[in-house]
C-alpha cells in the first residue's frame, strides 16, 4: 500500500482553501461576531446605529422559529420599535425554493411579518 504524505505548506494551503458560498455572499465578521453575508452585517450595524440614537428599543439576532417535522427556522433579526411592535427582518441575497416555504410557513404558524431584504 502507497504512503500519501503532505507537507506543512501543503497542508496550510489546503486549510486555507474555503469553499465559495453558492450565491455569492461574503462572510464578513463585524464586532467578532461572523455574519454568513455583508448584506446581514450592514444591517447589523444599522440596527446598532438607530438603537444607538434611540430610534429602536433593541434588536435580537439569530431568533429560532420552531416548525413542524422539528424544523427550525433562524431569523436574521428581530426589532423591537419603541412603541413596542415587533419586526422580523430576513436578509437574502436570493431567494431559494426552501427559505421561501419556511419563511411562510413561520408566518403562518406565529402570526408575524417577515421582511425579506
């Protein structure tokens, strides 16, 4: 049986080969925290602004809708307004076939709005 050895630098550059995401987006990581998209951290500094400024009360991120079959669909944000209304804010750069279905079927199940951006 052949041996199969790698070297370091071989190594190293295989560990820095990251797979492309599909659609495009551009992980990007703003307050050490790592965002799948630049379009979701824009929008998360967005929100740190206008909570800043007072124009929100706050704002959550990764809010878990539970959905039958034990599915679980992750909402980028959540906003609470100052008049304390809900938002819930979906970030997509494009829209596949299965966000399309869990995004109505949490609408259905919970009652709310969810705002694709």
């Amino acid at each position: 049986m052949a041996k199969f050895q790698l070297s370091l630098e071989d190594l190293e550059n295989l560990k820095s080969k990251r797979r492309k995401n599909k659609f495009g987006a551009k992980p990007t990581t703003i307050d050490g925290i790592r965002f799948s998209s630049k379009k979701e951290g824009d929008w998360y500094r967005n929100l740190q602004h206008r909570q800043n400024i007072g124009e929100i009360k706050c704002f959550l991120r990764q809010v878990p809708f539970h959905l039958p079959g034990g599915i679980r669909y992750v909402i980028d944000f959540m906003i609470i307004n100052n008049d304390d209304t809900v938002e819930f804010i979906e970030c997509k750069g494009y829209m596949t076939q299965v966000a399309s279905i869990k995004i109505k079927q949490a609408s259905d199940i919970y009652k709310v709005k969810i705002n694709v951006v």
